[in-house]
C-alpha cells in the first residue's frame, strides 16, 4: 500500500507518561522511517537496534506482497491475472485477505477489499500518470466490486472478472503493525509501540495519545493508553483526496455508491490486540454512515469508538471510555 508522498499522521504520539514494571528504568529505543508512503515510527523499551531493525524490515517485506503501488507485489499479480488465471501467493497474503473477506462478510460488504476498481481505477488516489480520473466509469467501476468474486483456494488467489481489483489500503498498514510487534515480541521485547500513518499499537506500556483535529493543526482529543496491548486506527476524509472537474473527493468510498461517505470527519477506533480489525473497522464504520455505523456497534461492544462529525460535535462509547483513561477533549464535543 505504498503511496507517493508522506501523509501527515492522524494519530500524533506526544510522550510516554507511565510505563509498567516491564519498561520502567529501560532506555527507549525509537526510529522513524518512510514505509508504506508514510513514516513508520517503532519505539521499544530494552531490545536493541536489531530489533528495531527486524520490525521495519517486517514492514518492507509486507510492503512488497500487499501494495497495488508495487507492480511488481503479490497483490498487483492478482490484479493483473484477474478473470484469466489463479495467483499462488505467500501465506501471510492469505491471511490478510482471510480477514478482509471476514470483515466484508460482517459487515454485508460495506467494507470490500475489491474496492479497486473504484479507488485504483477511477479516482486514481495517489497515482500520478498521464491516465485521467474519469467519474462517468463509477457504474461500470462498482460492478466489479464484490468480495464474493474474491476466491481463495489453499495458497492460490482468483478474481473471477477482468478488471477486478484488490485494493488493501484499508487493512493492510493495520496487519503490517501487528505483524511488526510481532516480531519484537517474538524476539523478547516486552513493551513499546509501533505506528504507521493512523494505525498504531502499544504493548506493555502505557502512553498519551493525541487524535487529530480535522479543522486545525494540533489536538481535538487527547487520552492514555489503559490497555497493555492496545491497538488504535483513525479514518478521516481530509487525509487523501483528488480534485475532479473542480470537485473535492476523499479516499473513504462507499462501494453502493462508489462516491466517498459524508457522514463524518473522522473516525478513531480502539480495540484490544488486533491492528488489523481495528484498521479495517475503521473504514468499514466510516464508510457504512452513521445509521448503520451505530447498529454496527450495538452488536461489537468490543469495539471502542471516537467519531468527529462535520457539524463539530463529537461521540465516543463506553467502550472507548473502558479502554482508555485521562480523555481530554480539547475542542468541544458531546457524550
């Protein structure tokens, strides 16, 4: 999911404030490198730079299977070979593409990782080329979306129709951090975080957070990690976008619509362990509306939630207050 160009982070990491038995009295060690077309930042307390080291080097190689930025990516193979033959890919494809097929299948395609065809092929996010956006093909576009026509068989990946296409950038930073702080744990490293863009994870330790303000430079909300492994992922539509005729469209589409959601400016979720769901509930919630985002909701208590809605009111659930500890809102707001 490589993009031209660094984004600016959704999630800004202020300082870490308390730390538990684990890492208290260790040094930090924390490296920032571009990954991903954003910066990927891994901070670890004991280790040593191997580690750091083996954590983005995870990070690289997933890059490398997952992006449809790299022709040459496991991913673009898929893309290529679409309605002509199966793909054998690496396991961990499967297993990223095992979890996107879960979430479209949870939230009856809201969330498709066969997006593609809209986000690649007509809105172009990201893409600089001499092939022009062309909104007038979002019909034909949205026909080839559907995760149904996603084949998985053993370690062979089939798009049944020509001109499908997988586009991960919704779930795919989210598994590169699990990934990631799984391999520090792997090699014995207890606590730190590691980030990309608006996917992060902490582990063993507890630190302040700062959720972007979707209007201005700074805060609109600030909170400490309560949970020892807690994973954090922010969608908002002022992140990416591209300007058609005139016309301002974000990278959050709605795969009925194939135009991008409207009903919020951003959405943070937090959740326990797991990057990758949190990344990809992240979009799913912010692109399936506010209707069907609170329904959602009401049947996954285990998904903790921060919205800011164009209007400048703010919502957060339960579980997002059971979660984490010391909110702060900074800019108004309501509960």
């Amino acid at each position: 999911m490589r993009e031209p160009g660094i984004h600016t982070l959704i999630i800004c990491i202020f300082i870490c404030i308390s730390c538990t038995g684990s890492s208290r009295n260790m040094e930090p060690i924390e490296r920032v490198q571009l990954q991903m077309g954003t910066y990927a930042r891994v901070l670890i307390y004991g280790g040593n730079n191997k580690d750091v080291d083996a954590a983005f080097a995870e990070i690289k190689e997933l890059d490398n299977l997952l992006s449809d930025y790299n022709p040459n990516s496991e991913i673009s193979e898929i893309n290529n070979m679409a309605g002509e033959k199966a793909v054998k890919v690496n396991p961990q494809v499967i297993e990223v593409l095992e979890i996107a097929m879960n979430v479209a299948s949870q939230t009856a395609g809201v969330f498709d990782p066969t997006i593609g065809a809209l986000t690649i092929g007509v809105y172009r996010f990201g893409r600089e080329s001499d092939l022009e956006h062309n909104i007038g093909n979002i019909d034909k576009a949205k026909s080839l979306v559907n995760y149904k026509d996603l084949i998985l068989d053993g370690d062979y990946v089939y798009l049944k129709k020509k001109g499908m296409m997988i586009d991960l950038g919704a779930i795919g930073k989210g598994y590169a951090v699990e990934k990631a702080v799984t391999v520090l744990k792997e090699r014995g490293v207890k606590s730190g975080l590691v980030s990309l863009s608006g996917d992060l994870r902490v582990f063993g330790n507890e630190l302040e957070i700062a959720i972007k303000n979707p209007w201005s430079p700074g805060a609109i909300a600030t909170f400490t990690t309560g949970a020892s492994n807690l994973a954090i992922s922010t969608s908002g539509s002022y992140e990416r976008s591209v300007n058609i005729d005139g016309d301002v469209y974000h990278h959050l589409i709605v795969p009925e619509s194939g135009r991008p959601g409207s009903d919020f400016l951003s959405l943070t979720v937090v959740m326990e362990d797991s990057s990758t769901l949190a990344d990809a509930y992240a979009t799913a919630l912010f692109i399936m509306g506010k209707e069907k985002a609170f329904e959602f909701l009401q049947k996954h208590k285990e998904i903790g939630v921060f919205i800011v809605f164009p209007d400048k009111n703010i919502y957060y659930n339960e579980t997002f207050s059971a979660l984490v500890s010391n909110l702060n809102i900074v800019e108004g707001g309501w509960k």
